[in-house]
C-alpha cells in the first residue's frame, strides 16, 4: 500500500515555494500527496479591488480566489498531487481565529487522511511577518503532535475518525539551527517551478515586488534572469523566478554537498522514544542528508 503525504500551508503557491520539489519527489516515488490549503490567496495582488470590477455591459470576470483556486488544482496535478483540499477561510484571517478552531480541522484532516507524513511549516524558525503564516504553522504543530489523543475533540469519533499519529514530520522554513534533513530535489526541480509557474496570477504580483526590490538594492533584474530585458512578458518573468529559487536551493544545498536541494526540520517520535530507538542525537534524529524514505 502507497503511503500517504499530508501538506498543510496557509495559501496556494506555498507548498510549491517551500516544499515542491520534495513533494514532486515524493510522488515520483509512489507516495500519495494531499495539499491542504487554509485560505484562498484572495489578498495577493497588487491591483486594488475596484481595478477588477466588470465595466457596464461586460460579464463578471472570476474573481481572485477562483483563479487561485483552479490555479491551485493545476500545479497539484504537475507535481503529481490528488485534488487538493481548501479550508475556505479568508487570505489574512487565519491570526483573527481562535487557535483551537484551526487546530481542529487540522486534526480532522489527519485522522481522516491517516497521512504517514505530514509537511507544514515551522512556527520556530525566522519571525515571518505573514500571520497566516505564523497561525497555520502553530496550529498544524500541535494538531500533529496530539492528533492521536481519543480524548481531543472526541467528536470526531462520529464520523469514524479514530486518533492517529503521523510519524514522520517535516517542517520547512525551520531556524537554521534546526535544519537536520537536507533533500536533494536535483531531479525534481524544474517540476518545482513548472508548478509555480500554474500560478500565473501570482507571477506579476511576485515579480513586481521582487524587481522593486532588486532595484532598490542595486541590482539589474535583467542580469539576474539573464535575459538582458525587462521582465515583460510571462515567460521572462518565469525566468526571474526560477533563477532566484535555483540560487535559493543551490545555497540551500552547498553544506550537503549537493546541487539543489530543500532544507526541512524533520522529526518521528517522542525525543524518549528516539533516545531508546539510539542513532539519535539528543533526543533528535541526527542530521540527514538527502533522506530516502
């Protein structure tokens, strides 16, 4: 039987960023993938809301968080993902929610799915200033660590949802100091952005941030995608961001001594568990490199 991998991120184009080349990986290799996204990206553009209104006589044009949502489903199936799973709540609300609501549907998620892996992100690493971030991250850290208690919301029991433990966990974006596993994503890569790239109306919103940004720190933005043009068409702005990942993951991957690779915080088992288990290192597995599942 195929195992089954769960990831959690707050909007789409999260997993692609942080994890995808894993995910890819992970499916190339016979392992079931779930997205689950917690909101629906409505808040990530630059054009204001009234720029998007139908003018008189037109048709309503869809709005943000349907692109969103069928851009999602298109980068699911390049990666080699199940139809993915959309919470609904609302981009930049998940901090307005009481942590035990989010809590709980990542619980119910877990113990219907029965994932043996579980990818989300990780609440301790660098201050992120996105609080859907920071709430997804907290709430997914402890509805998997206490997702397999009969006696945390017991409710679930009917609709046949028995607790479970999901034993293996990586947490991306982890504090460089809790990087432990280091996955080499060299043959998966260029899946990686072919997914981010079905998220084409993210493409502008992140490019025109990314190339302010450049500029105010000096750099040709044109140099840096080796175009040696200004980013106006899609296919330049792809480039654009497939260069900055691929410099990104190259960084990412110098201390494994590989070529691309991302970087997770990766735990099993209660640290007791682990230390009794032995190979580990204070209570935690020791450091990896391109771990094979």
């Amino acid at each position: 039987m195929a195992r089954t991998l769960l990831c959690i991120v707050p909007h789409p184009d999260d997993a692609e960023f942080s994890a995808g080349g894993f995910l890819a990986r992970m499916s190339a290799e016979g392992v079931r993938v779930l997205l689950a996204l917690a909101t629906d990206g409505s808040k990530g553009s630059f054009e204001p809301v009234e720029a998007v209104q139908p003018k008189h006589g037109e048709a309503p044009r869809p709005n943000l968080a349907q692109i969103r949502h069928a851009e999602t489903c298109n980068a699911a199936r390049v990666l080699g993902a199940e139809e993915p799973i959309f919470l609904g709540y609302e981009d930049f609300m998940l901090d307005t929610l009481p942590l035990s609501e989010l809590r709980e549907k990542i619980v119910y998620l877990i113990r219907k799915y029965k994932p043996d892996i579980l990818v989300s992100q990780d609440p301790s690493g660098p201050l992120d200033p996105h609080p859907d971030h920071r709430a997804l991250a907290w709430a997914a850290l402890e509805a998997v660590h206490f997702s397999q208690l009969p006696r945390l919301y017991p409710e679930h029991l009917a609709a046949s949802l028995e607790p479970w433990f999901v034993v293996e966990k990586y947490f991306y974006n982890p504090d460089p100091a809790r990087i432990n596993c280091i996955i080499d994503i060299a043959d998966t890569f260029e899946r990686k952005i072919a997914a981010l790239t079905e998220h084409r109306s993210q493409i502008d919103f992140l490019v025109e941030d990314i190339v302010m940004q450049l500029r105010l720190a000096g750099i040709d933005p044109a140099a840096v995608a080796g175009t040696g043009s200004t980013h106006s068409s899609f296919e330049q702005k792809c480039t654009l961001v497939a260069a900055a990942l691929r410099r990104q993951a190259e960084e990412t991957a110098k201390p494994a001594g590989l070529a691309l690779a991302e970087a997770f915080c990766y735990e099993r088992f209660h640290p007791m568990v682990e230390a009794i288990a032995g190979g580990m290192e204070s209570g935690r597995v020791s450091r990896k490199v391109d771990k094979t599942l």
